[in-house]
C-alpha cells in the first residue's frame, strides 16, 4: 500500500511524502455512552486510512482522495465545512490552527479501506490520521492524547457531529490483539487482551 499511495502522491503532487495509516475500529461495549462520559471498549480493527503528507510554503491545502477520486485546493486561511469527506480533513487543520500551531501549507492524498458508513469510524480514522501526520511533518509535539481531543473537536465543532473521544481514542491508541477499557469522563484506560 505505501508503495501505491506514494506513487499517487507523486501524480498528483511533487516531493517525497511521509506515510501514515490509522485504523477504524469495533465497539463491544458502550455504544452512545462516549458522548455521555461513561465507559466503552472500543478496539482497532485490521482497515485502514492512510495519508501521505508534504509540506508546502503557499498556505493552500492540497488535498486529494484516490477513494473519490476528487482534487481540492483551498488557502488554509479560507477552510469551511463542506459536504463530503474533505470537511474531516479541513476541521482538523482548522483545530490545529486555533491551539495556535502554524503550518504553512500542505498537500495531502488519502485512501482507505475502512468501509464508509457501516460504523468502523471511518471519519474518526481520517481525523487521526491527519491530526498524527501533520504534527510529524511540522514537528509540533503534540501529545497523543492532544491528538484524539483535536480529531473529537474537528469531528463535533467543524463538522458538526455529536461525537465522543471514543472513536479516535481507538484510533490513536489501539494496540494489536487488545481491547481499550476507556473512561470517556477522565479519559482513563487500560488494555484489555483480546
């Protein structure tokens, strides 16, 4: 897969870029509980979104999804809400921008074998996966936990879905052959094998 996203990257877009992927994932227990603060156990499942990532110097964002197949570019200064899957990516680097991080551009090129729709969180996916390559490129150290709060924020605030951490939690911590056992309230957790 990295050899085919990078390839895809360099049709549409120059440079070298670095490759990330985040997985979707399963809920076994907890379904709606997130958002009310209680306890879920989500795990990361083997689908995943992955983005190939370089910085730019314009202050546009270069986006494109092989999934789609639709190119966008849009100055960083001038993100909205949209209709489709670009609103995930645009509401993360909005969420970046107001912690106070600068970016100077980027272009990006998404894929992904999550199935959208069918509850594997695949916006929650993209979201991580963004909020993870852009705070690798631009060296911004930004905590893991910082990421799934910016991933959450992206998705309930720029996106306008009622969501908990649950989702990206999952995405950004999920660890192979094991369970998250989450407190959505103080965002406590343990691995559960599984």
């Amino acid at each position: 897969m990295k050899t085919k996203i990078e390839s895809i990257f360099c049709q549409k877009f120059q440079g070298k870029p670095l490759i990330v992927r985040s997985p979707g994932r399963i809920n076994i227990i907890g379904e709606h509980v997130d958002y009310n603060g209680g306890y879920v156990l989500p795990a990361a499942i083997d689908k995943y979104i992955y983005v190939a990532i370089d910085k730019r110097n314009d202050g546009i964002v270069g986006l494109y999804s092989v999934n789609f197949d639709v190119k966008i570019e849009v100055a960083l200064d001038s993100l909205k809400p949209t209709n489709d899957f670009s609103t995930y990516v645009f509401g993360v680097i909005d969420q970046i921008i107001k912690r106070g991080f600068s970016i100077s551009g980027i272009n990006i090129v998404i894929y992904g074998d999550v199935p959208v729709g069918a509850g594997l969180s695949s916006s929650a996916a993209l979201e991580s996966a963004v909020a993870f390559a852009i705070n690798e490129i631009f060296q911004l150290g930004i905590s893991k936990l910082e990421l799934v709060s910016i991933a959450q924020s992206a998705e309930s605030t720029f996106a306008g879905v009622n969501c908990g951490v649950m989702d990206m939690f999952a995405s950004i911590f999920g660890k192979k052959d094991f369970a998250i056992k989450l407190d959505c309230d103080s965002l406590q957790y343990e691995y559960m094998p599984l």
